[in-house]
C-alpha cells in the first residue's frame, strides 16, 4: 500500500471541472491577466 501526501485541500476534489476545464479556465485566466486594468470591463 502507498501512502499518498495529504491533499492541500481538505475536500478531496479541487473543483468539479474536468481537467481540460480547468485548462482552458486557467488559460483564460492568465490571458486577462496581461491586459492592462483598463481594458477589463466588469
């Protein structure tokens, strides 16, 4: 038997997306992250 690191969470999954969810989240992310602040429309 292998013991597994704890998770950094305390729930055992992170999210409910799929991993090529949490791919494209995370480029759309990183994308708006570039654009200067006063592009950003909220």
């Amino acid at each position: 038997m292998i013991l597994l690191p704890k998770p950094r969470v305390p729930y055992p999954r992170f999210s409910r997306f799929s991993q090529r969810e949490q791919r494209t989240y995370v480029d759309l992310l990183a994308k708006y992250a570039k654009l200067p602040s006063s592009s950003k429309t909220v």
